[in-house]
C-alpha cells in the first residue's frame, strides 16, 4: 500500500522496490499481485500487467475488482478472445449489473473483427435481447430512457451489419416509443428502408427528413438514391440530368432558403444550364460578401469545362460592377463592397489556374479599393507561395495578423508562411503570443500543435539542422501514441454512460489512427532525417579536433569564438525558458507545479544514435503496415532497405511501386537502380545468397518494362513515352548517368533539349506552361549535386528565372530577392527587410514579447 501510495507521488523507483518485496514476502497475495498490475498500468505496460492480474486471479478466480480491471487491459490492447472471456466470467458473477450485460455483448461485436462477424454479431443481439428479457414492460425509467434508447439504437446497428435489415427495421418500428433521439430514428429508419430497396417509401422519409433540415447534403444523395439518380463518380445521362434539374427545381422552390439545394446541381449541370444556375449562385453572395465562395465552388475547377465558365461569369460582373456600377442586366445598384468581393473571387481564381500575375493585379486591386479587409493580405500571402516567393509570402501574411491580433486564425496562417520560408525563430515567437504566459514553447507541445511541429520539422530538415527536425517529427509520434492511450478510459466510461454506437467507431478510428496523414508526414520526415544521418555520420570528437588542428590558427580561432557563442547563448536562452517557467508556474494557492525540463530540447542526444537505419526501420514497420497505399511509403522503404543490404525487402518494395504507380519518374529511377546494383552483384557463393539470386531471377521477367531488354533500352522506351514531362526526362537523365557515367553530357543535354510548352489546364480553354516550379527545383538540385555541373545548372536557374518571376530560388525579377517589400507604416508588419529593430506586435496577451529584437529574417 506504500508502494501504491509512492507511485501517486511520482516515486516510481521506491514505489517498485517496496511492491516487490511485498510481493516477496507473500507470493500468494491476490492484492500484491493486483498492486503491482496497477504499478504496471500507470507506466502503460500493459501486458507486463495483464500478467500480473492473471497472476492474481489464479490466487482469487472471483475477484470482481481484478476482472474489470483485466478487461480494460484486454480491450485497450485488443486482447479480444480474452476479453470476451473475462466480461463473460464478469456477467456469470454478477447477473444483475446491467454494465456486464452490455460489456459481454460489445465484447462479441469487437471480436466479429478476428472471427465471423455473422457467428459473434449474431451472439452480441442474442445477449442484449437476453438482457432485454430480463426488464421489466415499463422499463425504461424517465431517468434512464436516453441509455435505453441508445443501447437499442446500438442493437439494430448490429443487426444491420450483420445482415439483418429486415429484422433491424422490424425492431426499429417496434421499439420506437422507447427511443428519445427522434431524428437518429428517422434516419435509421430512412437508411434500411433504401438497404432493403422499397424507394417509394424511402422517398417519403428522406423528403419528411429535409423539411427537418434542408442543408444536410446526405439527405438529398438519400432522395437521389431512392430516385435512382445517383452516381458515384458524379456522371449522369442527358436524360437523368434533366430529371435532376427537375427535382431541384421543385426542391428550390420548396426550400427557398437553401444553399444546399442551390449548391448540388452544379455539380451534375452542364454548358449553358450550368452557366445560368452558377450565376445565380454566385451573385447574392458575391453581394453578401461571403469569403469562403471559392473554397464553396473549388470541386468544379476539377470538372473539365466549368473552371472556365466560372472565370467568365465573374469577369462579366466585373466588368459590369466598373462600368455600372451594377451585375447585368439590373437596374439596382451594388454595394461598392460587391466590386472587392468580385476581385477577391478573380484573385483566388487565377491562383488556381497557376496564372500568378493575373491573380496578384486582382487582389491588389481589391486592396487599393478596400485596404482594410485582412482575407485580401491573407490570399496575397497565397498566392505569393504558390507563385515561389516564400519570403514576400511571410511578410504579407504578417500583415494580415497585425491587422486583427486577437485572430488565432491569422495567426496561425503566419506562422504557417513563416516556417515555409525558414523564419524558425520568428515563426516560433510568433506562435507562442497565443499560448498562456510562460512555459510557452511547451504549450505548444501539450496542446499537441501538430501542423506547427511538421512545418517546424521539415524546415529544420531543409536547413540541415537533423536534431531539431527529429525532435518535432518525434513529437508528432508521441502524440499520436498520447492519443491511443486517451481511449483507455473510454473503455468503462463508455458502457457506463451507454454510448456504444459512438465507443465502437471510436475504437475502429483507433485502429486505422496511424494511417493519419499527420503521423504519415512525420514517420516519412523522421525516416528521411535518419537516412541523412546515415549517409553523412557525424564526426567523433576526435575526428573533429583533427579537422581542427588543420586550420590556419586565424581561422580556428574564429571558429572557437563562434562556438563559445553559440553555447553561451544556448545557456542564456534555457535559462531564461527556466526563469519564466518558475516565474509563472504558481498558482493561486500558492503552490508550484513545476514540469520536468527536457534534457534534450535541441535533439542533439537524437542524432547521437549508433545505427540510424535501425531507428528509421520502426518508423517504416508503421508506415507499411498502416499507409500501404502511398508512394511515399515504398520509395522509402526500398532506399532504407537498399542501405541495409536487403536485396529482397527492396524488390518488394519495387513491385509495390510498380503496382501504384509505374509511370512515375521515382518509380521507374528505383526499377532500374535496383536491377543496376543486382547485375554488379558478385557470383553468389553461400546458399542463402544462391536463394536471393534464384528469387531475383524468378521475379526479373514479372517486370513488363524490362522483359526482353537490357536497362539502358527500357530507360530509352521510358524516355520516348514520356518526352513530354520535364521531371520524367531528369529521372532517365539521371538513370544515364549512373548506367553510362562516360555519358554525363548527353545526361545535362537530355535536361537542357526539355521544352516548356504550352497545356491546358483542367481540360478548358486556359493554358499555362507545362514546368512546374517544384519539378524545376529539383531539376536544379539534380544539376548541382548528382551530376555536378554547376555551368549547367547555372544556365538552368537563368532559364527558369525568366518563367518564373516571382521565385526566390531562381532570383526571378519580381522576387523579393531582387525587389525589397519595405515594413508597412500602417500596421508596423515586419517586412523583408526586417532589421535589428524589427519587432512583433503584441495583441496584449503577452507584454514580454512586445520588442523581439536581432530577428533577421
């Protein structure tokens, strides 16, 4: 009982010490046993205490206290057979507890995942209607009809999963008056009527559901159902189109103030119809002044044709709101914010078809009409990124959040922009004004700020800082397992307050909750940190003094300065961290609660790891067994396997990518690395190595691109079907060049021949040019540092400054690079020329940081 106690107080050592010498002196104990599971529970080892608990039952088989606990365990770590075991044993004892009725029930259903879902779905109804048996007719209380109804909501969901739909909307009607959430009834009651294919009824509940709510887009994809016109891909006959544009009609004229009716037919609405519903769409909220129109219509700029309508239709108003002052065809006159709301769209609209320039004189001009509206600077911001000019893009965007500091959207749209331009520093001071005083870094990490620590991770990664990149793609990890660990106390909460419906699907997220793509990117970035450290080891210390010895002394001298720095100011700032902390950590009572500080806040003991491919093996486990369907996954699993010599484990990550993907450039550079590194293979010798090569040679003629041609042909059929593609011709470039080094020339050639050609875009009459700025940027990289001609990759950074003007990598003419952004005396907004004096605004919440200084951006 010491040792329990101890444990609560965060002695965890003393705490162990004293369990087990309890546990020595009476190995027979049920309670030592039950003590020291619950040691183990709190350090979340949880099988080490499921061992302890079956421990203690074998002393004590009826311990009701030790089962429950047992069952937690068992759930959490999806122990499934054994939790339908101890919720039985549980409901053997104690009969009348309506909890282990329930708990054995939801045990059978969990366990359908492993075992047939018709056998145990079928067991779990068997139990509730056992437990239902048990009831009394008026049964439920006034005071418990809410759990009631939900326990019976819950039973017909098994019957239809279990494909019952007759028997589950037979009991539905049944039970109805039992149940207290009405509109869950009609909608279940609506869902199995379409399962079951009676429409005409269908019909008549999802219409009786939308005079409920008119806005609930699933209500109308039921009615279509029911109609028979509804598609998955969203492609309708002539004929359905017109029966559809009939329904809406009617619907619209029914529900006048609907946006959803308004909204849905221009997704199936072609040419001139879709033309004419657009523009009466677009114009009340162009009047209104409705911000998030674009992102409203964004899905149709994927549907050929209609981006171009959509352009012309708000040109066309433009046009008239200058010359009339109102849309056309109207006498009325608009609101002068009509005009800026009109640019706004344009803006966003131009950006969206890659027509950069275009998109900036339309939101400048918005911003000369109205100044004051922060979404202008924030789509400028946009637009200024996608455009390249990361640094313009930052300062804009601060900007926008000095105009509205009380915004923690703003802000966040700042710090977003900051980070993407390697403002770290900035970003960070940035981000914190939003957290409470002191200890705000740390904030960032308890209120589990993921998007933050990813941007942060990746610059870092992008500035060659490994440690600090690391820590926050590890951090990103650590929450999500915070995240598995949350649902523990979901498992008897659950059943307690009756919410099974909503406990079983929380437990099905948590299965697939590491197929996130937050976890994705911080697995990919974590994995790509540990192939750099093991590509370029970092120096022993010995290895560092003799690179130092060689020095001219002024030199080393200079580097010893700036070392003493760089450490004294790391010591000034974790004091200062320390300091705040302290300062603000008391609470009312007086009391502290002091945190513990990381040992490790720069990541530098990370990268001190001996075998970083080990490291970056467990993050790659994850990502295969939970994003097999991602190109991603498997470029990164063949280069990790490829470094560790696992000839096997990197062809099948080659037939994963030739399965996703085969046309794609890093798919077919991996194909013809990975049969270039087998044909340099020695002779096999060892029997082990005569099975690989009996494998490889098995697997070779599965591989449609090289059946019956050598490397160099499949790379030239790759090339002439895809001479098109600038990134395609830098991937055979790059694969010459390691199969012919002799060939170098005609490598840079085969870059230098690519041609930027006009293309359409979305299938529309707009064209832009076929490079894009990312493909050239790596053809850059691909110039400078794998083939190693820097007077190529010089004529290829003049070639593409000249399309892309606005890019700061290629020093374009209309980049900050070349043009200063100057600080805005209206808001004080740091600019690109920031200099020592350049400073946040506060927004009140945070006096201490209302002169940031030394922030060069």
């Amino acid at each position: 009982m010491k040792g329990l106690t101890l444990n609560c107080m965060d002695r965890k050592s003393e705490a162990y010490e004293l369990v087990r010498l309890g546990l020595k002196n009476d190995l027979k104990s049920h309670v030592c046993w039950h003590v020291y599971g619950l040691l183990y529970r709190s350090d979340r080892e949880y099988r080490e205490a499921i061992k302890c608990y079956r421990n203690a039952l074998r002393i004590d088989p009826d311990n009701i206290e030790i089962l429950r606990d047992l069952s937690l365990l068992q759930a959490q770590m999806r122990d499934l057979e054994g939790f339908v075991e101890t919720r039985q044993q549980l409901l053997t004892l104690k009969p009348n507890h309506r909890m282990n009725w329930i708990g054995f029930a939801v045990a059978h259903h969990l366990n359908s995942k492993y075992a047939s879902l018709l056998v145990c779905g079928s067991k779990a109804v068997d139990i509730l209607e056992a437990y239902e048996g048990t009831l009394d007719d008026d049964y439920p209380p006034e005071n418990e009809r809410c759990e009631h109804g939900e326990m019976l909501l819950y039973k017909i969901s098994l019957l239809e999963e279990c494909g019952f739909p007759e028997r589950a909307l037979e009991e539905l009607r049944k039970k109805e008056s039992k149940m207290v959430d009405k509109l869950d009834y009609k909608e279940q009651e609506a869902l199995l009527i379409l399962k079951l294919g009676r429409f005409e009824e269908g019909e008549k509940l999802f219409r009786v559901l939308l005079t409920m709510n008119p806005d609930n887009y699933r209500y109308y994809d039921g009615l279509q159902r029911c109609l028979g016109l509804y598609s998955e891909k969203g492609q309708y006959t002539a004929d359905e189109i017109d029966r559809l544009e009939n329904l809406y009609r009617v619907l619209a004229h029914q529900y006048s103030r609907s946006s959803a009716v308004k909204r849905i037919p221009l997704d199936f609405l072609q040419d001139d119809k879709f033309r004419e519903a657009a523009d009466n769409y677009i114009r009340p909220l162009l009047t209104k002044g409705v911000p998030s129109l674009f992102s409203d219509l964004y899905p149709l700029y994927d549907h050929p044709g209609k981006a171009d309508i959509l352009g012309e239709i708000v040109l066309k108003l433009e046009q008239s709101l200058k010359s009339t002052g109102g849309y056309p065809g109207r006498v009325e006159k608009e609101p002068p914010s009509t005009l800026m709301w009109t640019l706004f769209y344009l803006a966003q609209h131009y950006d969206r078809r890659e027509q950069y320039d275009i998109g900036l004189t339309k939101i400048d001009e918005a911003i000369e009409h109205t100044p004051t509206v922060i979404d202008l600077y924030s789509v400028k911001s946009r637009i200024l990124k996608h455009a390249g000019d990361l640094a313009a893009a930052a300062a804009l965007a601060d900007e926008a959040r000095c105009m509205d500091l009380a915004d923690r959207y703003v802000n966040s749209e700042c710090v977003k922009r900051m980070l993407q331009a390697d403002q770290v520093t900035l970003a960070e001071k940035t981000a914190v004004l939003f957290t409470k005083d002191g200890e705000q870094h740390n904030n960032l990490y308890d209120m589990q700020c993921m998007w933050y620590e990813l941007a942060s991770g990746e610059s870092y990664l992008r500035q060659g800082e490994l440690g600090r990149s690391l820590k926050k793609f590890l951090a990103v990890e650590k929450h999500y397992a915070d995240i598995t660990e949350d649902q523990f106390d979901f498992h008897s909460y659950c059943l307690r307050k009756m919410t099974l419906r909503a406990y079983v699907e929380m437990l099905k997220f948590q299965d697939r909750l590491h197929s996130h793509a937050y976890f994705r990117k911080a697995a990919s970035g974590a994995i790509r940190c540990y192939l750099k450290l093991y590509d370029s080891p970092l120096k022993s210390a010995s290895e560092e003094d003799d690179a130092m010895s060689k020095l001219p002394p002024s030199q080393k001298k200079k580097l010893k300065q700036k070392l003493r720095k760089a450490e004294a100011r790391a010591k000034k700032d974790a004091e200062v961290k320390i300091e705040e902390s302290n300062a603000t950590s008391a609470t009312k009572s007086g009391k502290r609660h002091v945190k513990p500080v990381d040992p490790d806040p720069h990541g530098e003991k990370l990268i001190q790891t001996e075998d970083p491919l080990a490291e970056a093996s467990k993050y790659l486990k994850l990502l295969l067994k939970h994003s097999p369907d991602f190109l991603e996954t498997h470029l990164l699993s063949f280069d990790v396997n490829m470094r560790k010599q696992k000839i096997l484990l990197a062809l099948q990550a080659i037939k994963h990518l030739m399965r996703l993907d085969a046309d794609d450039p890093k798919s077919h550079l991996c194909l013809m690395k990975f049969f270039h590194k087998v044909d340099s293979l020695p002779t096999p010798v060892t029997d082990s190595e005569k099975l690989i090569w009996g494998v490889l040679e098995a697997e070779r003629p599965a591989f449609s691109q090289l059946h019956g041609k050598s490397l160099i042909e499949a790379n030239n059929t790759f090339l002439e079907k895809h001479k098109e593609s600038l990134i395609h011709r830098a991937s055979v470039a790059e694969l010459l060049h390691v199969l012919e080094p002799n060939k170098k020339a005609e490598a840079v050639k085969l870059i230098e021949d690519s041609v930027n050609d006009l293309v359409s875009m979305d299938g529309g009459k707009g064209t832009v040019r076929s490079w894009k700025l990312n493909d050239c940027i790596t053809v850059h990289k691909l110039l400078e540092t794998t083939l190693v001609d820097h007077d190529a990759a010089s004529r290829w950074k003049v070639r593409c400054a000249e399309y892309f003007v606005h890019s700061t990598y290629f020093g374009g003419i209309q980049s900050s690079a070349n043009n200063q952004v100057q600080k805005s005396p209206a808001n004080g907004a740091v600019g690109l020329n920031a200099g020592e004096n350049s400073s946040l605004s506060s927004n009140g919440r945070l006096e201490k940081l209302n002169a940031l200084k030394d922030l060069q951006i």
